[in-house]
C-alpha cells in the first residue's frame, strides 16, 4: 500500500512538472520606481468647521508690553484680516500704548537727597524723553496647522497656529520711526464666527535712548537724545469676530 501511494505521488509531481514554462519579461518593461496617486485638488484638512477663505476677521483687546522699564506696559489693539485663503491672510494691527510711566519710572523722576552716607540720585524724568503712543502695522499671516481641543468632555473647541510678520509706523508724538513686527499666535473658536486670539509678537525699531543724557528739566530736548535699537516683546489677547 505504501508503494502504491509513493509512486501517485511522484506521478502526481511528475505531471505538475510538466506543465511549468519558464516566462521571460523585458528588463526595460520591469518598473523601476514607486508612484503615489496624483489628486487634482488637495485638502490639508477635513470637515473644517471654521471656514475663513474670502472671509474677514475684526478684533480688539489689550495688551502688554514684557520689557519696558520706564513706561506704562499696558496697550490696546484694534486689528483686521483679510484671509485669502486657509493658509494666508493679510493682517493690519494698531497698537495704542497706554500714558504715564511704570513704577520704576516714577521712582526715578524725583531723584533723592544724600542721607545718611548714602549719595544722592539726580532726577531721572524719563517722560521728557519720545516714546511709542500708536503704531499701525501691515503683518503677512501665514496659518501652519488647524485642528480641534476638548478640554472636558462636554465639547470640542477648534483653533489654528500662525506666525506673523510685517512692517509698520511708529509715532512718539515729537518723532516718529518705522518697525518690523514678527510674532506667532493662536485662534481659540467658541463659535464659527467668535473666538479669542492670543499673539507673542516683537517689535523691533530705532527710537532715542533714554539713558544716552542726562534728564534735567533745563537741559532735555526731544532731538538732544542719541538712537539705539529697541527689541521690545509684546503679548496680547483680542476678541475676534469672523464676518
């Protein structure tokens, strides 16, 4: 029975064997790369539910200016973008920085008397020096990712990343100069058409330097004063409305 079974089987590879053709293909007609699926149009994301292309986007808040030692920090902005696309807008920014001087700076402007071995501190009136009041700003902003949060359970909030830069006018009442605004921010959605914006941006421009004289009531005049470049960071927070 054993035999019997062997030989069916070397027949059976036998006759298999048989068949089997040796198939030749032209070395030229072999493919030699790997190709991706070409689409006509391209989507970054789907089921986007803040549509913002051709759209408008007005704001305002406040701000804060992080390292100004002798001027009121506070400020406020109106803006207004025009978004191209989802990806790129135009955005105009003015900024409206607040009157007075900081807690340093009043300290400095009355001086102090010798007392007690210690020297006295001549009077520092920093107010007498120009420094930003407005500014108006052109910024191109570019998105670089949109996506969704759920901080609880309870709902999803939508928001995008971008970065910003432009150039702009700078008024200090008597004298006036022209800066380079770069920054990044996000959009926090509550609805398709109102959420918050928050940037970090800098602000860099040559304005008078008030340390380069001394601040003397008789003796400080706005064009007595050498210039320095000014690297000044700003942070902010706006309510946006999606027209």
């Amino acid at each position: 029975m054993a035999k019997k079974l062997f030989l069916f089987v070397v027949l059976l590879l036998g006759s298999n064997a048989s068949f089997a053709e040796e198939i030749e293909v032209p070395e030229e007609e072999l493919a030699r790369e790997t190709t991706l699926p070409v689409f006509d149009r391209r989507r970054a994301v789907l089921n986007r539910h803040i549509l913002t292309t051709e759209k408008f986007e007005m704001g305002g808040g406040f701000g804060l200016e992080m390292n100004e030692p002798y001027y009121n920090d506070y400020m406020f902005n109106l803006q207004g973008t025009y978004n191209f696309t989802d990806t790129s807008s135009l955005n105009v920014l003015g900024l409206f920085w607040m009157d007075g001087l900081s807690s340093y700076g009043e300290q400095l402007k009355p001086g102090r008397a010798a007392s007690g071995g210690n020297p006295a501190v001549e009077a520092f009136d920093t107010s007498r020096v120009p420094h930003p009041v407005w500014g108006m700003f052109a910024n191109y902003q570019f998105l670089a990712y949109y996506g969704k949060i759920s901080i609880s359970k309870l709902g999803v909030m939508n928001l995008n990343l971008y970065g910003l830069a432009g150039l702009g006018y700078i008024n200090m009442d008597s004298v006036s100069t022209f800066g380079l605004n770069l920054g990044v921010g996000q959009n926090f959605f509550f609805t398709k058409n109102f959420g918050v914006r928050l940037d970090l941006r800098w602000l860099i421009f040559q304005g008078p330097d008030a340390t380069s004289r001394r601040l003397r009531p008789q003796d400080a005049t706005p064009s007595s004063f050498e210039d320095r470049l000014y690297y000044n960071a700003q942070t902010s927070i706006a309510g946006i409305f999606i027209l």
